[in-house]
C-alpha cells in the first residue's frame, strides 16, 4: 500500500504555511512530518501545537521531528528522529505509537529496526543544499554509488 507522507518546510511554502497544512489534511495526506529544523524548542512547541490541532480528528497523522520532550509536552503519538537521538531516547520510544527515524547507512537502517521504527526515511538520494548548509561534506547516494 502507497502512503503520501509530506515532510515540511515552511521557508518554501508559497502561502500562509498553516493553510497549507489544512489543505494536505483536506487531501487526506497520510502524515505530515513537521521538520522545521531552524526553530528552537519554544517555537517548533508553538508551531506543533497549532498543526496537531490541525491533524485533530482527521485521517492525517502529524509526526513531530526531533523535539522528543516538545512531543512529550503536548501528548503527541507519533515522532520522527535520528538514529543518534533515537538512541539517546531509546526509554523513552515506547510513549510514542509511531515511531519513524531518518537513515543514511545500512547500519543505521539495522539499528533503527532494532530500535523498534515502525518505518524509515532513507538517504539522501541526491546532493541537497540542506545537508551542505549543516557543514556536511556527504553527497547523495546517486553520486556515490554508480548504478548499472
């Protein structure tokens, strides 16, 4: 079964970012991963807060990203984080009842099973921009890897 999960980024919204998010839940968008990487605590807890309310009583899953005590604080069920923070959070996985984590090796892809994900995101498939900004020297894996 295909599953459309939209992961965010309101810098490259064209209209009011929350708008935007009613209407992937009015397209019945399976989840939305609210990946706002440049916010603190206190604003992505402010920002989860208004898209949670959003997601409410629709088909919509919102999944938080990173913020696992934000997730916490506001009752959220469902987060999405690094295998490192994973790791690090590994007691506290179990309040959540979706758990999804991002990959970028096949090691990792074996912990995050281990950790119990109940799905992965896997890459990067192509050079990205995000990666270079963090200090990242990793390029994507079609350009590691030569296909036949």
């Amino acid at each position: 079964m295909c599953k459309l999960i939209v992961v965010t980024n309101r810098k490259l919204c064209k209209r009011d970012f929350l708008e935007q998010i009613r209407l992937l839940v009015e397209c019945n968008a399976d989840a939305i991963v609210l990946r706002e990487k440049d916010l603190n605590a206190k604003e992505y807890q402010k920002l989860a807060k208004d898209v949670l309310a959003i997601c409410k009583g629709s088909k919509t899953k919102c999944i938080l990203h990173q913020f696992l005590p934000v997730a916490k604080d506001l009752m959220a069920d469902a987060i999405h984080l690094s295998v490192p923070d994973a790791i690090r959070y590994r007691k506290e996985l179990n309040s959540f009842t979706l758990k999804g984590m991002s990959t970028h090796s096949v090691e990792q892809l074996q912990k995050a099973q281990e950790l119990g994900a109940d799905y992965v995101f896997y890459g990067h498939i192509f050079t990205t921009d995000c990666k270079n900004m963090q200090g990242s020297t990793d390029t994507g894996l079609c350009d590691r890897w030569h296909f036949v």
